[in-house]
C-alpha cells in the first residue's frame, strides 16, 4: 500500500503577553525596556512608580506611544507594579521585607491606613506622569494577589476607575509547569485573586511563565524558553526582566542582561514563529466582545 504519510500537526496558534517588569528600576532597564519595545518583542512593561527614575522613564515611554498613536492594534500596554517590599526613594511608602509581608498578610497583621496610602499613591504617581490610568496592575514580588493587599488594591481601583478597569495579572502556571519556585509563588494567593477578579469585573490572564531561579545561565535560560514557549496554552503572561545592564547590588544583576540579550535576538523571534505565537497587549487579548473573547474565554477557564 502506497501514499503520503498524513502531515504531522504544527503548534496551535496562541496569542500572548509578553511583560517586561521593574521599568524604571535603573537606567538599564529604562533603556533595555524601550528598545525591546521597539522591536515588537515586549507589549507590556511594569512600572515602579516610587523609583527616582520614573519621570524620566514615564517621559520616554510616553514619547514611544505618541510615536505609535493610531497603531492597531496598540503595540504595548504600561501597568502598575505596586512596590510593598523594596524601599526606592527616600521616602517611600509602607515598606517591609518580603518574608514579613507574606507574614503579616497570612494572619491579618497589615496595617491598613498605610498599605491603602501607599496604594493610592502609587496610582497618583502612575496617573500625574502618564495622564491616565495603567492598563493593568501587577505586583513588584507579587504583592498584588496577598491577602488584604489584593482587597485594598481592587477596592482602589474599582472606586477610581468604576467600570473602566486596568487588567489584573495572574500568577497562575500552566499545568505543564512542575517548578517548586512557580507554584509556591502561586499558592500565595492566585486562586482568590482570579475569584475576587470574577466578582469585581476586572480581566485577568490566564497563565504566567517566566519563574525561575534567576541564575545568569544562558543555556538553561533558552531551554526554560523554548520550553514554556511550546507547551503554555493561549492568553499566558511571559514574565521578564531585561536590561541592557544593572547596577552592582542587584540580586538580577546577571540575569537581566542575559534576558535582554536572549529577547533581543533572532533566534527568539524566530522560536515565537515556530511556535506559532503572536505577541499581542492584554488590552486587547483580554477585552470583552469578539476581539478579546478567545484571550477572555482562556482566561476564565480551569479552577
């Protein structure tokens, strides 16, 4: 018996967010961020708003919209990254340690007042240098999705917003991610940040990829790439933390040169093309109605 062998099948076409955090922690990453921006590989990028270098940096990347206006769809959405564990300024809001936030947050001990000043004034710092709203929230450690921090936020956001709502961003990994570090992140308050999401009306993404254990290993970052690239289902967040150089001190100061020179490259667009994924804003992917119902639907899928 003669014939052709059926094709095998290609990857399934997916649309994703591909998320640049910690803008304006430094010039580095000021820089690094815009240029990736430039070249279509980020469209998304998280700002820490308490950092001496926001203005500037708001200036800048406000430029690179105006340059863009009119595009369509947008080519990148600018979000929040609520900061309530790394002191930036000198004088910052309420700060703690990471372990003591997770803590306090677990048996109710954060005090209310300042967490709620420190939430309004990110989103006034955020506003008065972009003249709007962010596109979404997250969180700088993902303090977003905490205990009493997620309720303080959303309810911020849902009374100076009312039903023009910025898009949340889950931490959820997708099933295929069996890394300690991902889901730990996860188990620290993804599921009632996506049910508290429902009930309140905002979006959310489906999945996140991008956890890892920072190491400024080339290789092992390309086979974690390739590898959430082929196996993340549609509407996935792909978290990174580029820049074209970091300061001494930095606990990423070899991995996020590393990031940028990997998403900077050929070789990561060509592996998107390979697998079939556009990278798209969660404005869009995420938005009710027919352009952002497969992203939504995605989104609002699994438990």
């Amino acid at each position: 018996m003669t014939g052709a062998l059926a094709p095998t099948p290609g990857p399934k076409p997916r649309h994703w967010i591909a998320c640049a955090d910690d803008f304006a922690i430094d010039e580095g990453a000021v820089e690094g961020i815009l240029e990736l921006i430039e070249r279509g590989r980020i469209t998304a990028t998280s700002a820490l708003v308490d950092s001496p270098f926001w203005r500037s940096a708001a200036q800048r990347v406000r430029a690179q919209l105006a340059r863009v206006k009119g595009a369509s769809p947008a080519r990148f959405d600018v979000g929040l990254h609520l900061n309530l564990t790394q002191a930036l300024a000198q004088r910052a809001g309420a700060v703690w340690p990471l372990g003591e936030l997770i803590a306090r947050c677990a048996v109710g001990a954060v005090p209310l007042g300042p967490l709620r000043a420190t939430i309004e004034h990110q989103l006034d710092a955020f506003e008065d240098a972009m003249n709007r709203r962010p596109d979404y929230v997250d969180g700088h450690q993902h303090v977003h999705q905490f205990a009493i921090v997620r309720e303080a936020l959303v309810s911020a956001l849902r009374r100076r917003y009312g039903t023009d709502l910025p898009w949340l961003r889950s931490t959820r990994p997708p099933a295929s991610v069996r890394d300690i570090k991902a889901r730990g992140i996860a188990a620290l308050g993804d599921r009632q940040l996506r049910a508290l999401a429902a009930a309140s009306d905002f979006a959310i993404n489906a999945y996140l990829v991008g956890v890892y254990d920072f190491r400024a290993d080339a290789g092992r970052y390309w086979r974690r790439l390739k590898q959430w690239l082929h196996d993340g289902p549609e509407a996935c967040v792909l978290m990174t933390h580029p820049a074209t150089r970091a300061p001494r001190g930095d606990a990423l100061a070899g991995a996020r040169p590393m990031e940028f020179a990997a998403l900077a490259s050929a070789q990561f667009g060509a592996l998107l093309d390979a697998e079939r994924i556009t990278l798209t804003t969660g404005t869009c992917l995420l938005a009710k109605g027919p352009a952002g119902s497969a992203g939504a639907a995605a989104a609002r899928a699994g438990p």
